[in-house]
C-alpha cells in the first residue's frame, strides 16, 4: 500500500512550504501563499536525475524539494560501490527528496563552484542553498537521517 502522508513542497516563486495530499501529487497543484502553480509530476521520479552545469540551477538551486547530490567520477572505484545506495536512496525518498548524479569530469563549473577535490562527495541542497557537503559515501539509513532535518 503506498504512503498515505502528505508530501512537502517548495514553491519556486515565493518559497513557501505547501504540503500536498498523497493523492493529490502527480496533479498540478496551487502555492498556498502567492497562488502560483506547483507542478508535482517530476517530483515522482524514483531515479535520480543527471545534473549537468547547465541544468543545475533549474532542478538543484530551484527545487521545491530538499536536494542529496551524488558527485561521482567513471573513473572511480568506490564511486561505482556507493551509485547502488544512491539509487536505492531515491527510489526510498521518492517524492519527499530530489536525488541528482553530477559526473564531475563533464561538468568542471560544479566541481569548481563546490571546490570538489575526490569522489565520491555528497552535497546537501535545501531552498537553493548548499547546508551540507561531505567526502565519501554513506548508507540508505544514514542518508535518510542526514536527510530527515530538511523534510
């Protein structure tokens, strides 16, 4: 049975928190506040999403949704080892968290604007600002508890 609890979302024009009904997501939705629509279908996505220096702003900076970033590299070992938790991370936390991948060697502004020195490196993105970066990788638990302070 799928989870009945209302879901958190941002609004892109004011900031504001609107929660939405479960069975309400998917459907467009209208800000509390300044009125404006909320369009929740993309939000489902239990895959994360590629980030590109070019996107990064538009689905990062700007999501109504508190954002986990995965930095990662082909290049990387343990890289490959955490991509698996990551997945499962965002098929866990569909809905309530923004998972992105950011292959740092394609996109060299990201790993500069962050002074990304190894991979694997996690960021932690709520209301466009960065609140949390950390080298290595962690478990789905571990993420879920780092994540629940911006849900």
């Amino acid at each position: 049975m799928e989870n009945q609890n209302p879901f958190t979302f941002r609004c892109a024009n004011c900031g504001t928190r609107n929660r939405i009904p479960a069975a309400h997501v998917g459907k467009i939705g209208k800000c509390g506040k300044c009125g404006s629509q909320l369009e929740t279908r993309e939000f489902l996505t239990s895959e994360p999403i590629m980030v590109t220096d070019g996107n990064f702003e538009e689905k990062i900076l700007k999501s109504p949704l508190p954002a986990l970033v995965f930095c990662w590299a082909p290049w990387c070992p343990t890289c490959g080892a955490v991509a698996p938790i990551i997945d499962e991370f965002a098929r866990t936390a569909k809905g309530r968290v923004r998972v992105g991948k950011v292959n740092i060697d394609s996109n060299p502004l990201i790993s500069s604007r962050f002074s990304i020195m190894s991979v694997p490196f996690l960021m932690i993105f709520d209301n466009g600002q960065l609140k949390e970066s950390m080298p290595g990788g962690m478990q789905r638990h571990d993420l879920m508890m780092k994540m629940a302070h911006y849900l």
